[in-house]
C-alpha cells in the first residue's frame, strides 16, 4: 500500500511538474487589459511615460535592411531587447501594480512568473544562487582534486588508490557546465538558453544516475561499469537529441529528469541504510535534503517582492548540499584508500 500511495503522489508531483513548467501562455497574457497594452505599446513604443528605442527602430516605416552594423547594437540583438520584449515586460509591471492595488495575487505571464529586471538580469536571485552553486562546485571539485593526488598516496603507477577518482573529474564537469548554463538562462531566457540549460541538466542527471550504481555497487571492472553505463549514456544522448531536434516536450522532460532524480536518490538512500560507511550520515542528509528540495519545484510559489521564487529557493538549497556532497566524496576517497592500503598489508 504505501509503495503505491508513494508512486501515486510521484505521478501527481510530476504531472503538476510538467503543467507548472509546461504551459506557456499563461492566466497573465490572456488578460484583456495586458494584450491592449501590447498592442498599443507595439505602435506607439511607449507603455504611459515609458518610450523604447527598439520600438521606434521598427514602427519608423523604416524596414530594416542596411548593413548589420547600421543596426541595432549587436549586444541588445543578443538579448533580444527588441520591442515585443520590452513591451511585455514594462505591461505586465504595469499590470501587476494595478493588480497588486485591487489585492490580486501574481499571476503567470507567458509561462513565468512576473520578475524585476536588475541590470538586465530576468531573475537576478536565480542567477546569483546559480552562480554560488559553480563556485562550490569548482571549490568541491579542486579539494577533492588535492586530496587524491597530492595528500593521499598513490599507487606505483602514480594513479590513485581510489577507484572512482575519474567518475568524479567527469560528474564535476558536467556539474560545472550545467550550473555555468543554468547562470546564462537565467539572466537571459530565449530558446538557446533554455536548451542549453535543460540539455546541461539531463547530461548531468544522467551521468550521476551512472556514478550512483557504479559507486553503490562497488563496479570495480571495467566490463560491468560499461554495462551500466553505455544503455544510460545512448538513453540520455537519445533523449537530449529528441527534445533538440524533434519536439521540445516539457512534460516528457520532466518526466525523464524526475525518474532519473528519484532512481539515484532512491540508490544511494538505500545503499547508506545498508552500508557501513563512516560518512554515510552525511550522504543520508544530501539524499533527504535532494528529496525535500524537489518539493520546492513542485509547490511553485510567485516571486517574492518580484524576486524570490521557489525556484530560486530550490537553487539556494542545492548550495549546502553541494558542500556536504563534496565532503563525502572526499570521506569516500579516504575510506576507500586506507581500507585498500591495509588489505595490502
Ligand atoms: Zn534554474
């Protein structure tokens, strides 16, 4: 009974995943009063004081066919700060302050919630918390680094004693990679970012889906470890060129990532109950905390003050559990050492 009631309430979390993340025309933008706004604000550039450069650009009459530099700045081509962009954005604070006199609660525009701009930045919070989550991975990635070549012994062919040091180098890349593109998509959302991201991630979730059951099933030999991971790696590749180049299906998506999330989360939970591990506490609180963190996404809250979110908040966790993260590896890669180094004895 329980074991159904879980996978039900998985089912459920997920399908509210996907139609959070989903749809992307939202309550916000099938508002009477904000698509006038867009519309006017399209012909005459403006939205009440506030006049745009790149709508005078366009609505001048003036098609724009001259050279790339006689252009808009190749900068502002890159954000995409064209007119409908602006329009959008300055409408919807327009609108969400009207909304916000009458008592209304935030609503969703084009599938996001209403954000402040700083510094041309979508979602200033996300982006730094997306930043911080690099730099522990960096910092996490360089002391284990340490650790295994310069303070632990090697083996007389000056590789080291533990035998996942290289899984570790490529999870730590993947990691570093997926973070750099979650940074960029957050400061600027256009549909490159987006893949980018969302592609980063799958890679990422993946490869630790292959590190998990190669780790937690001690896979010393080379043959079994290419029997877990060569179906993972051609699933994952599959899927990545699935949403890239055939349909960029959110649902499925989330579908994929949360399978991929709980299975791992579910290995390693199981693996610290049985194990003796010293530091299996701490993969204990990486694994509940992964596990908490997730409601977050799913319990999908507006922005606070137009930027605090529960997806920012979702990011802001995943930096504690980096570092503890980190600590157990670098645990594991000492434990595993010295038990090698005594059995040689
Ligand atoms: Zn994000």
């Amino acid at each position: 009974m329980a074991s159904c009631y879980y996978y039900y309430w998985l089912l459920l979390s997920l399908s509210l995943l996907s139609l959070a993340r989903g749809l992307h025309s939202s309550a916000g933008d099938a508002d009477p009063i904000y698509k006038t706004c867009v519309e006017q604000c399209e012909k005459t550039g403006c939205v009440g004081e506030n006049c745009f450069q790149h709508c005078k650009f366009s609505s001048d009459g003036k098609p724009i066919d001259g050279p790339w530099y006689l252009q808009e700045p190749l900068y502002l081509q890159w954000k995409q700060w064209d007119c409908r962009s602006d329009c959008r954005y300055h409408c919807m604070l327009t609108r969400e302050e009207e909304r916000e006199k009458l008592g209304d609660s935030p609503v969703k525009y084009h599938g996001k919630w209403p954000f402040r701009r700083v510094y041309g930045l979508q979602e200033p919070v996300s982006v730094a918390l997306s930043a911080l989550n690099l730099a522990i991975q960096f910092h996490g990635w360089v002391s284990f680094f340490i650790l295994v070549y310069y303070k632990l012994p090697l083996r007389p062919n000056k590789k080291t004693y533990y035998e996942y040091t290289g899984f570790f180098h490529i999870y730590a890349i993947l990691a570093m990679n997926s973070w750099f593109w979650s940074t960029v998509f957050h400061s600027r959302d256009v549909e490159l970012t987006e893949r980018l991201d969302y592609s980063s991630a799958v890679a990422l979730l993946g490869f630790s889906l292959i590190l998990a059951i190669v780790r937690a099933f001690n896979m010393r030999d080379e043959a079994a470890r290419v029997m877990v991971a060569a179906p993972v790696i051609a699933f994952v590749t599959t899927h990545i060129l699935y949403l890239n180049f055939f349909k960029f299906d959110y649902g499925l998506n989330m579908k994929v990532c949360g399978a991929m999330g709980v299975a791992q989360l579910l290995i390693w939970g199981i693996w610290a109950a049985v194990s003796r591990h010293p530091s299996r506490w701490k993969l204990w609180v990486v694994v509940v905390g992964g596990a908490l963190a997730v409601l977050l996404e799913i319990y999908d809250f507006p922005p606070y003050q137009g930027f605090v979110d529960a997806h920012a908040l979702w990011h802001a966790t995943t930096i504690p559990l980096t570092y503890l993260w980190w600590c157990f590896v670098k645990d594991d890669a000492e434990f595993r050492t010295s038990s090698l180094l005594k059995k040689a004895k």
